[in-house]
C-alpha cells in the first residue's frame, strides 16, 4: 500500500515573529511642532520686556517722588496747619504716608493695575481724569510736530545727500545746524511776538477761540473731534491755533533728522548692491526707494522714535508760552505743589509713551529688515 502524502511541514518565516515575543508597536509619526514665525517671536520677546520695564517705571516713580525735598503736608494744608498735630495726622492717614514705604508702594502699584493713580492733592480729581484731560492736547501738539519732522526733515536729509557738497547740500546742513542749536523756548517767544502780537497772521494762546468753544469731547484731539462733529468752524480755528507751536517745536526734529538722514543715505549709496542697480539701468526713483531709502530707514525710525518722545516730555516751556493745557503744564504745576500722585501718574505716562515708541520702533525694524527678526 503506498505510503500516503504527508504534507511537509511549513518551513518557518525568517520574519514572523517568534512565540512569547511581544511584538513592538509601529512606530507613530513624529508630529512637528507648529513653529513660531519670527517676526510673531520678535514681538513676544519685546511685550515681555515691555511689561518688564513697566514695573520699572512705576518703582522708579516712586522711588524719586519719596526722595523730592520738601514736604508734601506743609505744601498742601500751609504753614498753619502745620502747628496742628491732629490736622497733619488725618491728613497723612488720608493720603496713605503714615504707612511703611514698601506698603505705600504695594498700594500704588495695586491701584495702577486697576487703573486707580490716586487723587490730585491740586485739582481734587482723580489724576486719571486730569491725566485724560491734558495728555490727548500734548499728544496732538506733539503728533503734528513730528509728522511736519518726518517730512521735512527726510526730505531735506535726501536732496542733502543727493546733491552732495553742492550749494543747496551747504544750505541745508546750515539750516539744520541752526534749528538744532537754537533753543526752543526763545524760538517759542520770538514767533509768538512776531506772528501774533505783530503781524497778527495767527491766533492767540490756548486751543481754540473762546467764542466757539470746544467740539463734543470723543477722542481729546479737538481737530479730530471737530471733524467728527462736523463743525468746520472749530476744525479751521484749532489747525490756526495747533500750526504755530508745532512748528516751533518741529524746528530742532526737523535739523536733527535732516542731518542723520543726509549721513545714512550717503551711507547706502556707496554699497555695492546700489552700484550694482545703477550698472543695471534701473530707474533713479526705483534705486531711491526700493534700495536706498529702505536701507537707510532703520536709524531714521530710531531718531524718529527718540525725537517723539523727547517731544512728549519737553513741551512745557512751550505750552507755557501758547497756554496749551498739556501734560506739560500739568505736570509743572504738580511739581511745584508737591502733588505726589499727580507727579507720578505723569512720570508713569510718559514713561509707558517711551515704552510704546520703542516697541513700535522694534516693530518697524522687524517689517523693514528681515535680519532684524530672524536674529
């Protein structure tokens, strides 16, 4: 009987895996983490910092005030109430300076953050309501100031720069020279006396001409809150009343800007990828501003930046002199008192002003030059 087929056995698979062995799991694939553009890093790194430097400011504040000499009771209640222990008692209770300086600065710090800058010993307001008074006058003064700067001043810096040792490039660099050392308030006074008082081609101090009044307060700017108004009449008079002190003020911006325009264009134009536009044919006005101007931007922003501020905080010989009710003013009078909050509310929003300049300053560098955020 023939033997019957046995079927061989399977031969075993090389790759199969052998009993009592776990098998491993196939790997997953790796999921890359979404990355952060550079520009979104560059601006994360720079709030940070900001807020940083915030907390800066309000313990510099702070700090100065408590070392102002003088003392804050006897130039708010007078010589008289001093001889009254009683009186001088409840009015530092009041005011919070019988306390530890480290509470009295946990407490201005605590209300900062609630919007809270304490209450003018002068005006018997919150210094958040004066400070929303008198801030939007100074900022208009100052934001007409330097926009006439950066249109001048870059302009004359750019024909300065073009027309190299020529005579309208020895005209200009006088020019800017002048408006650099001559000093504002004396400028101030002279155009005042000259264009007011004598040739009567501008209007008087303050605003806004008495008669009319001021247009229905929105944003503070009352060019802006006329136009929103629709009123036409007050639009005319405040540009009238705005016009003269900007200009005075522009005066040194507009040197200062001249003068670093001319050397950072010159700069640009002696680079080689320049050279290499001109070989090529390309248009003079497409060379300016495609190539040189753009380069040539990064130290503008930075003057502009720095000139914006410097504004902000050195108008109060001017308003003085126009009777502009800014943050000048305000600030002079609560010196002068010894208005403790009212002094470091100003110190505060001047110095988050600078604070914001910068990071917009940052900011245009990041768009302007790629290797400013990709670093």
């Amino acid at each position: 009987m023939p033997d019957e087929h046995v079927p061989d056995k399977q031969a075993p698979d090389k790759d199969a895996p052998e009993k009592g062995v776990a098998v491993a799991a196939a790997p997953r694939p790796v999921r890359r983490r979404r990355e952060v553009p550079p520009l979104a890093r560059f601006l994360i790194r720079r709030i940070l910092m900001a807020v940083l430097l915030a907390w800066g400011i309000t313990l510099v504040t702070f700090v100065l005030t408590k070392l102002v000499p003088g003392d804050p009771v006897a130039a708010n209640l007078g010589q008289r109430a001093l001889g009254d222990p009683a009186i001088v008692a409840q009015w530092r209770a009041e005011h919070g300076l019988d306390k530890p300086l480290w509470e009295q600065y946990v407490l201005h710090l605590g209300g900062v953050l609630q919007g809270d800058l304490g209450m003018s010993q002068q005006s018997h307001r919150p210094v958040s309501e004066d400070l929303a008074e008198y801030v939007p006058a100074t900022l208009e003064l100052a934001g007409v100031a330097i926009v006439i700067s950066l249109i001048l001043g870059v302009a004359f810096g750019v024909v300065a720069a073009l027309r190299r040792d020529r005579l309208s490039d020895h005209v200009l660099r006088v020019l800017s020279l002048v408006g650099i050392s001559v000093p504002t308030f004396w400028l101030a006074l002279v155009a005042f006396y000259v264009f007011f008082y004598r040739l009567q081609i501008t209007p008087g101090s303050g605003r806004v001409d008495p008669a009319l009044g001021a247009p229905p307060g929105v944003t503070g700017l009352q060019t802006v809150d006329a136009l929103l108004a629709g009123r036409w009449d007050i639009f005319t008079s405040a540009v009238g009343h705005l016009i003269t002190p900007a200009l005075v003020l522009a005066l040194y911006t507009i040197g200062l800007l001249t003068r670093f325009t001319r050397s950072a264009v010159l700069e640009v134009l002696g680079q080689d990828y320049v050279r290499a536009a001109r070989a090529k044919g390309l248009p003079g006005r497409v060379i300016l501003f495609r190539y040189v101007l753009r380069s040539a931007l990064v130290p503008i922003i930075t003057v502009a930046g720095l000139a914006f501020g410097s504004l902000l905080s050195g108008t109060v010989l001017v308003e003085a002199i126009f009777a502009w009710p800014g943050i000048g003013q305000y600030a002079y009078k609560s010196a002068t008192s010894l208005d403790l909050p009212a002094v470091m509310g100003v110190g505060l929003v001047v110095g988050v002003v600078y604070l914001a300049i910068n990071l917009i300053v940052d900011v245009l560098y990041g768009v302007i030059d790629p290797r400013v955020r990709l670093q």
